[in-house]
C-alpha cells in the first residue's frame, strides 16, 4: 500500500483526509464497544503518557482502533499513522509544547471514549486530526510528497537485492520517470549495480511484486517501468482482511462511514467533467450482461464516486471494501438477477441524481439506504 501510495503521488493533505474520516469513525465505535481490558489498558497508558514515559504517539490512536473490534479499521489505522511519518526527514523530532499539547488531547479522547459520549469523542478526535495536520504541514523539514528513501521494500530474500530495488525505485520516483520508461538491460543494470545475476533477477522480482518496474525478455527487452498495480494492491489487503476475520457487519460499517464521507467531498468539488464521468458510469451498469451483474453492477459508481475525490489515500481504502464485498457477495434464494439490476442501479440513479443537485442530506441518506439494502446480499 506504502509503495502504491508513493507511486501515485499521494499527498500529505490527501493521508490526513482519509485519517480524519477512518478516526472519527473509530472514534463513533470505540465507545460502545470498550470492555474492561480495554479501559484498563487505555488508562495505563493516559498516565504513561502524563508521566512521560510513553514513547509512541500513535499508541492511543492504535489502542482505539483495536477496541472497534473492526480488522479494516485497525488495519487502515495502523497503515496511515506509518505512512505519515514518513513525509518528515526526521520524525523523531517532536517539541516539548507539541508533545504536551498532544497527550491532553489524548487524555480528553479517553476521557470520551471511558464516558461513552460518542459525539464528544468524535469531535475531540476531530480537533486533536486536525491540530496536528496544521503542526505536520508547518514543520521544517516535512513535505506534501512522500520521501522515497524512507520507503521500504522487504519482501524477504537477499539484502543486497533489497538496495538495488530501493535504488532503482527512487530513480523512478525522483526522476518521475514514466510508465514504460526503460531502466536498462540486465546485462546494464548488473554493471550499474555491480551485482551477480542471481541478486539483480532477485531485486527484479521485488521490482515486479510491488509493481514497480518489470523485465522483458528478448530483443529490445530489459527493465521497464511498470503501471501501479491497483487491483494487485486492493486484492492483497482485501484477502489479508478476510483471513484476519472481516465480517459482514464490519464491512458494512466501514464502508458506509467512508461512502458517506465520500459523497459530502464529491459535492463540494463537482464539475461538469465528473458529472460526465458519473453518467458514463451508469449507463455501463444499465447495459451490462446479466451474467457479468456481479462484477460491474453494485460497484462501478461507488468506485467512481471515490475516484472523484482526487484522494488517492480514500480510494484505495475504497476499492478494498469493494473487493472485500465481492468475495462475500451471494444471491440468496427468490432474488431474480434482472430484478436485482434494476434495483441496484436505479438506486444508483438516485444517489448520483442527488449528487449533481447538490443535495448533501438527500444524496446521503439515499446512499445510507443503499447499502443497507444491499445487507442480504453478503454472507
């Protein structure tokens, strides 16, 4: 996902959007859902933290994301505070007043969260989001686009295999080199790297994991750079979260508080160009097969409404939610195809009819609706 992100140039503004929507939710769910393990641990570490012996910032933001007993959103969580470290040269660097100032927005979270008062949870959350983006975005030696060489490519192997890949995943970063630049030969890239075959073919296949670049084979072959593997991200995390035991009930919230969040950022920045791209979308469901209803009907226009938010960050987040509702995805037994189609998509209709009237509560409500009809549909 780090890569991914990098590839696309997300922006520090974009991470800290999606953050703020994923958070105020944790920060809806915690409450209810805290046992007393929970509340034991969270005051421990309200007091580490006032003592001064806690050395982890994002510990609470963790804490809580584990109490949702949501895998997506401890996931997306623990994702989101590491790729913001790394838009900072050095994040260790932390100012005595900016470090008090975040434990008692902690504490006050806490204090929320214990009480059980949702609302007070979520816009206390809010402002301690918002505090430290101004704090990020003002701090010497921070920067919009993410820091390639702070980027890690494991994935296991030889460790000499893991510098060249580093190497030549920053050429193409700093660079900006296009897809289908080519890198070199092998027989160039093992003189440039000074490197054995076996250790430039293992970079190279670290390279192709992460959708960086790709070998060629035969005349005019060599290494290229390659397209940023979206679906390959969105399958991997979406089949890591079900095997971590993502239920229907947990897909459902998640992916309606991000939808949501969705639709209110859709409107304020529509144009003629997306209200296009939103027609285009529907008419490829009201003329798809029934046999390839799965497929497109149900999440082409959810994918574009995503897309539309020029958040990188929030549409991959997105796109994994779908992905993770087509593999519980069923037809349960009365519900003829056709009907289904001209249910899915004339609520579509209705979302995106609203959408381009500018109508935020009526655009979110049908959205709401939506998906909760959509419920019987999972197992």
């Amino acid at each position: 996902m780090v890569v991914y992100l990098s590839r696309v140039n997300a922006r520090l503004d974009d991470v800290f959007d999606a953050r703020l929507i994923l958070e105020e939710l944790v920060a809806d769910l915690a409450p209810a859902r805290l046992d007393e393990a929970d509340m034991v641990e969270l005051r421990a570490l309200v007091e580490r933290e006032r003592q001064g012996d806690a050395t982890d910032h994002r510990e609470l933001h963790s804490l809580l994301a584990a109490a949702t007993r949501n895998p997506a959103l401890d996931l997306f969580v623990d994702i989101i505070h590491r790729v913001c470290g790394l838009y900072l040269e050095d994040a260790t660097l932390v100012a005595g007043d900016v470090r008090d100032a975040s434990v008692h927005a902690h504490a006050r979270i806490a204090e929320a969260v214990m009480a059980g008062d949702e609302g007070l949870a979520r816009r206390r959350m809010g402002r301690h989001l918002a505090a430290e983006a101004d704090w990020l975005r003002g701090l010497r030696g921070s920067q919009q686009a993410l820091v390639p060489r702070r980027v890690s490519l494991t994935g296991g192997g030889d460790k000499g295999a893991e510098v060249v890949a580093r190497e030549v995943f920053e050429q193409v970063m700093v660079d900006g080199w296009p897809v289908g630049t080519l890198i070199g030969s092998e027989a160039e890239l093992i003189d440039r790297y000074d490197v054995s075959r076996a250790v430039l073919r293992e970079a190279v296949r670290l390279l192709e994991y992460h959708d960086i670049a790709a070998m060629r084979r035969g005349p005019g072959g060599g290494l290229f750079v390659s397209e940023p593997g979206l679906e390959a991200v969105t399958d991997s995390v979406a089949l890591l979260l079900d095997r971590r035991g993502m239920g229907v009930a947990n897909l459902a919230e998640v992916r309606t508080g991000i939808e949501l969040a969705i639709v209110d950022r859709v409107i304020a920045g529509l144009d003629a160009e997306d209200e296009a791209r939103l027609a285009a979308a529907l008419e490829v469901e009201r003329n798809a097969p029934d046999e390839d209803f799965l497929e497109v009907v149900g999440h082409d226009v959810h994918a574009v409404l995503a897309g539309l938010t020029g958040n990188p960050v929030l549409e991959l987040v997105t796109l994994v939610l779908v992905r993770l509702s087509r593999l519980h995805q069923v037809t349960p037994s009365g519900h003829r195809p056709d009907a289904i189609i001209d249910e899915v998509t004339r609520a579509h209709g209705r979302i995106v009819e609203a959408i381009v009237a500018g109508d935020r509560d009526l655009a979110r409500h049908r959205m709401r609706r939506h998906l909760e009809a959509l419920a019987p549909f999972f197992g």
